[in-house]
C-alpha cells in the first residue's frame, strides 16, 4: 500500500483566522496533488501560544475536517487544546 503524504511547510500566526485560511489553502493544494494525508506545524491552527479561543478553535478544526473529508484527505493538523 502506498500512502501519499503532503507536509505543509506553512508559517504559523497568533490570529486563529490567519492560520485556518493558510491550512484551508494547503488542504486544497494538497487534494489537488492527490495527498492522502496533509501534515501541518506544531500549533499551526491555534498559534502557537495559550491566548487562543478554545471554542473558536474547535469550530475552525471541525470546518477543516468537514473540508477534508469532502476531498478525502485525512488530516495531521498541530494545534494546541487544554
């Protein structure tokens, strides 16, 4: 079995906003070049800090599963939870 691994070599902001629209980008990159499974930072989502919006941050992860699963990507996305 052959598995295709995508690393998203991103940079990783404070803004939770930021930080979701470069992954958004990097999920569609990575479907398009037939990635199986697309790797991110360590706290590439939330920022790599303990100041992020626990709530904001599970919605922003549950927006990117639910566009991953679309596309049939699987995700390994480094965010910080409590």
């Amino acid at each position: 079995m052959n598995l295709r691994i995508a690393g998203a070599q991103i940079p990783v902001f404070e803004e939770l906003d930021r930080n979701f629209n470069t992954i958004m980008y990097a999920v569609n990159y990575a479907a398009e070049q037939k990635a199986d499974i697309l790797l991110t930072p360590e706290g590439a989502l939330s920022g790599y800090h303990n100041r992020f919006s626990q709530v904001e941050t599970e919605k922003a992860l549950g927006e990117l599963v639910c566009a991953a699963k679309a596309k049939k990507l699987g995700l390994a996305i480094g965010t910080c939870f409590y």
